[in-house]
C-alpha cells in the first residue's frame, strides 16, 4: 500500500514520512506520545475525544539510518520512546533502552482455524449463526506482533474478564436488551483504547477513530493483534511510560480527565423504572428514612415526563413538582432526571417546533428530517455535533433547574431506535460540516453530554451532575456513567467487576452498575452481595425495570435490610476517601476502582484477577460473586495488610481461605494506611461541618486529603484545604496542612488501629 520509503521532512514537531504511494505523519506530542497518521478519509485529524492543542516542547532527534542487508529506516527518538519507519509502513516503538515495546506485523495473517465450506453449510443448516473469527480484513487497519505473555486491558466497558487477550471486539454503540454475555463483541460505549502490559514493558495505544471499528486481540492468531474500522483515517496515538499508572496518566492528558464531582454525588442513590408519580416518591424518601437508609438521591425515570415528552413533567401524577421536589431537598434528598435525545413529533410540542424551524435534527439523504421511534413514538434526533444544537438543548435545561432538579441521567442515546438501526447514511454534522450516521454514531452520546455539561454548568455555576449510557473517549470530561442494562444474575455480578475496572483504565472513572440488576428478578442473597460490591463503585445506585419486582432492601427481609444498612453507611464512613480518589483522578487520571494489575503489574498472579479489586491504594476488596458461598480464597499482594473488620494482619504474596458469611465482603487495608473518615450521616451535608476520623494502621506511611465546599468551581481558585498526614509509626502521625484556602475542620480524631 505504501511502497518504499524515499525520505522524511521535519516541520516543528511534526514529521513527514514520504513513501512511494502513501504519505505518513508521525508527529510528537510529548516525550512518551507519538501520533501516528494517515489520511485516508480527512486531511486533518477530526478528533472528539482530544480538546485544544496537546504539543508539549519535546527534543527530539529524527535520522536516516542505512543498514547493509536490511532495511533502510528513518529512526525518531525522544528523551523516553524510539521510532523506527520501514518500507511499506511499518512503524516499530522501542523504549529508551533499546527494548522492543511494539511492532508491525510483517508477516501473513493466517487464522487460528479455518472453516471448510461444506461445513459452514452444514451448521447453518442446524440453525447455527458462523462467527468467522480471523476474517479480518477492513478498509483501515494495523496488526501488531503479540509476544507469547502480553495482557490488554481497557477498552471500555466490554463484557467478559478483566485480561482481553484471546477475545474480538466491535466499537459500535449498542442499545442490546438481551442478557450481556461474555461473547457480546460491543455494548453502549466506544472507547478505543487499550493497555499492552508485557513481560517487561507497557504501552497503550489510542485508535482515535469514530467509525465502526474492530479490535482482536490474538484470537485470529496468537502471534498477532490488530484494529481496523469501516472508514476513517489510520489514526492512532502510541503511549509510552515506565508503569501502566504512567500510561493511563497520558493517556487522560490526551484525552482529559474526569472533573471533581459535587460531593452528593458520591452518595447513596435510588432508582426504578416505575416510579410513577408524586406518592411513590414521597412514600420512599419515608421509607428510607424509617429503615435508616442514608440516601442523597431519587432518580426520575421515564414515567415522570408528559407522554414521554422530554423537557415536559406529567401533570396529572405529579401535580407540583416544585413542591415535591423542594420537600425531598428539605430531607437532604437531591432529584436526577432521566433526558432521552429522541424528541416526539408533535405539532406545538415546543422542543419539536423549534428544532423543525432551526435545522437541528439529523436528515434523510434527501434532506426530508429522518424520522424513527422511541419512547414517545415517532421522534426524531437533535444533531448534536452541531454546536448551535448543542447550546439550544443545554439551554433548555432550564426547564430542570428552575424546578430544582439536581443532575441529568442521559439514556438511549446510542442513539437508540425501535423501528430498525439508524441507516448509516442519516446526515448529521461534525462541528463545521456535514457528515454521516456512519461516522457519528459512536459520538452521539458523547456530544449530548458535552452539551448537558456546558449547558448544566453555564445555568448554575454548580459542578454539574451527568450520567450517561453512551460515551466515546474523552467523555470523562463530561460525565459520570453506568454500565447499562444488566441482569439480576451472579454472572452479571461477577462481571461488574472487570467491566468498572477496565472502564478505569479507559479514563471513565466515575462508574458504576444497576445494584441487584436492571432487569429480571434479584434474590435476597444476589442484592446483598451485590450492595457489597456496589458501595465501593463510584456512582451508588439501586436501579430496576418495571415488570420486575423491587429491589428496595426492605422489601427482603429484616437481615437483608440490616445487610444493605451496613454497607450504605460504610460508603458514607468512606465518603472522605472516595472524595480524595476523585480529587487524584482530576490531577492524574487514576480511577477509584482500579484491578490490582494496575499497581502490581510486576506480580504474575494479580494480571488475570477478575473478582478482587483496589479503591484506590489503600483498600483491597475481595467481595463473594458465588452463590451460596460463604468462604472465599482471597490472594494480598506484597506487603502487610490488615482486615478491616477484624483488624487481624496477613502477609502479601499469598493466598488465604477467608471467611465470608452474608454480611461480610472481605476488605483488607494496606499497612502504613491512613484513612480519613466521616462520622455517621443520613445525607451529604446533614452535618454542616462535620469532624474528620483518620484510622491510621500499623507501619509508615503518607496520605494527602483534601477537603472544599463540595459544590462548586471554587477551589480552581484556591478556595480549598489540603493536609499532608504522616504516619512515623508506633503512634505518631503528624499533620501539615500544605495549602489554606477552605474553612478548619472542627475536630480531627485519630483512631490507631491495633
């Protein structure tokens, strides 16, 4: 495709690769982050996930290196990554030592298996669909070289286990009903990025393409990877660094990182498809309040809106909704909206008439408005890849915070259509032009969070509150999001797990999943293991279908409650931690949840490990995801670590036998640990200005917290407190507070743990 290279030229940092039929550009960003281009489709990069101009000066070095009886090659080399050009494209990453990190494919691709003809016949006539795993051949592509011990993580919130090699996935934003399988090629998000953890070395790759796209992982064969898409340009970002932590921290820098969320957020929320009007809301704020279930938010599901209008409330079961919400606020409770993009048609529907008379929804390829159904009906789409659609529909937000509404819950926006896909050729725009379904899909949600965020943010100045289904990269920046609809099943329980993790390493690190199950029917022991997984993920939230039974904990009887209770008022305890996290994850882009790999990526056992995991790096969470089991083997990396319920200390780099009754998930704290705390509240703020505890646990060790108002933007402007606590040992722990701009805790207590 690209012939023999005949030479390069150099303009800044960007440097051109000329070959006999294809130019390539490589260009420098940083020291660890070469951008590997080829146009293809665009002269230009396009991207949606990177935002503003990322170059950092960076040194580097560019020559022509002749080799007797090998290729010729032009070698780039930073202060960390080296670049070697070959003939035909082929382009090979070292690291400062020389050590191969990744290269081109150069041989033929040849399938693991291949399936004779008469015999594909022959299953379809069984009734057997044929997945011809290895056909992978697309219009854009790479392959790299697999050695025999690489791992891949990332890639979002794909289903399965924590380590991707072996596997095939689709970027393709799905709404699939169906049970989520391991098998499942795609779900709701795109997130084309993925860490190669080697033997001795890491890197990840960022493929910044937007069409539909295919990633497989060595299961065509072994010795080899490769991504591909349908369109677009070979565009991806080679990430260098000496540790998968180093990795992610680039990666967001490309990308961005997830902001500080409002503290609230951070709390305990309950939802159901079904909660249909104004008693039903008042009748559970009670009932949480009389089971002491501390809680911060009751999500508005569909049945709010008038016909499943957005931007309207039902009148007729809610007949104030000022008032209703108003009341809930009074009880520290916090309202969150479900906004779907599909808008109804209906003449004098304001939100449909506007659109129609502005130009703001995607078009048939004869220019008529493209019409499909959803919720409502017949609806069509707002195009927001424009930004004057985007402004439009962030200002009608209005409507919700003018009622006292407090975050939005973006769905079905893959988007999501019940009279077959959207055709690939629905007109849509990218920013300045016109472009396609084809090419804007895996960004639709993407771009209706940004403009829920921009819109949210310029309305209230407040930090504002989005969670959606469907995302791309760099939709962090924006929203926070759930993993879609799972099942009341242990295999769905079991894979929340993988799924938050690699949804960490992929920058989206405000996540979480439907507690006990979207659809079907949980169990009392499924939801109580489920709540011992749930209160550690970052967003907290109970959700269900209707049609199904509910899933609020009373409703399983007094242990079951007693159960929940706990692990919701050990979230709360834990409130001042999981804030510092996401204070950590604004400055470095590590997530809250992390797999262990991600801190022990040197320790062999820890890199196919799906059902333990890190909150930070402090705590160690081994929560039971089999029925029926009441003890579980639990494996500690190196180091001292203590059980947070026992306090009984265990040395690393073993494996122990545990006990695990049903109101005990395994938690281990690391030695040297300081864990700042929160005395016992039924909301966020319910205390208006409450003490800090601080476990600190045998050995040595340091801890920055942090603390502001929890509401708004200004602690960007130094309106915060940051301490620096230091653990000396034997019962001496010292305090700094390192910076001052936020109001003095009233007490700090210190518990040493023994």
């Amino acid at each position: 495709m690209y012939g023999k290279l005949t030479g390069y030229e150099k303009n800044g940092q960007l440097v051109t690769i000329h070959y006999e039929k294809q130019d390539m550009t490589l260009h420098v960003l940083t020291p660890e982050i070469i951008n590997v281009f080829v146009p293809f489709y665009t002269k230009e990069h396009r991207s949606k996930a990177i935002e503003g101009n990322k170059e950092l000066p960076t040194t580097f070095r560019i020559e022509e290196i002749s080799q007797t009886g090998r290729e010729n090659c032009i070698m780039l080399t930073t202060d960390v990554l080296v670049c070697k050009a070959y003939d035909n494209g082929m382009i090979d990453f070292y690291d400062k030592a020389g050590n191969l990190l990744c290269a081109d494919y150069r041989q033929k691709r040849i399938p693991r298996f291949e399936l004779q003809e008469s015999f594909i016949e022959f299953i379809k006539q069984e009734g057997h669909e044929v997945d011809m795993a290895g056909s992978m051949d697309y219009p854009v592509q790479c392959v790299k070289e697999l050695d025999e011990k690489d791992c891949i993580y990332g890639l979002g919130d794909k289903t399965g286990v924590l380590n991707k090699r072996y596997y095939e996935y689709e970027n393709w934003n799905s709404d699939i009903p169906d049970p989520h399988e391991d098998c499942f090629k795609s779900l709701y998000k795109s997130i084309p990025f993925f860490i190669t953890l080697k033997e001795n070395g890491v890197y990840g790759i960022f493929y910044d393409n937007t069409f539909k796209s295919y990633f497989n992982f060595g299961k065509e064969n072994n010795s080899y990877y490769s991504f591909g898409s349908d369109n677009g340009n070979l565009d991806y970002y080679f990430i260098g660094g000496n540790s998968m932590p180093d990795i992610l921290a680039n990666y967001t820098y490309l990308t961005g990182r997830m902001p500080l969320p409002q503290k609230w957020t951070l709390g305990y929320h309950q939802s159901r498809w079904g909660y249909d009007s104004e008693e039903t809301f008042r009748t559970l704020a009670a009932k949480l309040k009389e089971c002491r279930i501390p809680c911060d938010a009751l999500h508005f599901d569909i049945d709010y809106m008038d016909h499943y209008k957005v931007f309207t409330w039902n009148k007729e079961r809610f007949t104030d909704a000022r008032t209703l919400l108003s009341d809930l606020k009074a009880q520290g409770i916090k309202a969150v909206t479900i906004i779907d993009p599909g808008v109804k048609v209906e003449k004098d529907y304001n939100m449909y008439e506007e659109g129609m008379k502005n130009g703001y929804y995607a078009k048939a390829p004869d220019g008529s408005v493209y019409v499909n159904a959803v919720w409502p009906g017949d609806a069509v789409y707002p195009d927001f890849g424009n930004p004057k659609v985007r402004d439009w529909w962030g200002s009608h937000l209005e409507f919700y915070t003018d009622l006292g509404v407090n975050g939005v819950w973006n769905d079905m926006n893959e988007p999501a259509s019940f009279n077959g896909p959207l055709p690939n050729d629905v007109i849509f725009t990218d920013e300045d032009r016109p472009s396609t379904h084809g090419e804007m899909h895996n960004v639709y949600g993407h771009n209706m969070a940004k403009a829920t965020y921009e819109g949210w943010k310029k309305l209230t100045g407040k930090r504002p509150f989005v969670i959606t289904r469907a995302c791309y990269s760099g939709s962090q920046k924006y929203t926070t999001a759930w993993t879609g609809d799972n099942q009341s099943l242990w295999t769905h329980l079991r894979m929340a797990i993988p799924q938050q993790c690699n949804l960490g390493l992929s920058g989206m690190a405000f996540v979480g999943t439907d507690i006990g199950g979207f659809g079907a029917d949980t169990t009392p022991e499924l939801l109580a293991r489920w709540v011992e997984v749930g209160c550690f993920s970052p967003l907290f939230r109970n959700h269900c279908a209707k049609g199904n039974m509910n899933q609020e904990p009373w409703l399983f009887g007094e242990d079951v409650l007693n159960i929940y209770r706990k692990y919701v008022e050990l979230r709360y305890s834990l409130l001042p931690y999981f804030y510092d996290l996401c204070r950590v994850c604004e400055k470095t882009g590590l997530p809250v949840i992390r797999p262990l790999v991600l801190h022990y990526e040197n320790d062999k056992n820890v890199r196919n490990l799906n059902d333990e995991f890190l909150v930070g790096e402090q705590l160690l969470v081994a929560p039971v995801v089999e029925q029926g089991a009441v003890k579980r083997m639990v494996y500690l990396p190196e180091g001292i670590w203590y059980d947070y319920w026992t306090n009984k200390e265990y040395m690393g780099n073993q494996y122990y036998l545990t006990d695990a009754p049903l109101d005990t998930c395994p938690i281990f704290v690391k030695a040297g640990s300081i864990l700042p705390k929160a005395p016992a509240q039924m909301y966020v703020g319910e205390i208006e200005n409450p003490e800090l505890i601080l476990d600190v646990y045998p050995g040595c060790g340091s801890y920055t917290h942090y603390q502001d108002n929890g509401e708004d933007f200004a602690y960007l402007d130094g309106a915060y407190n940051e301490y620096l606590f230091e653990n000396k040992g034997n019962g001496n722990l010292s305090i700094t507070r390192v910076h001052e701009g936020y109001r003095d805790y009233p007490d700090i207590k210190i518990n040493y743990i023994s």
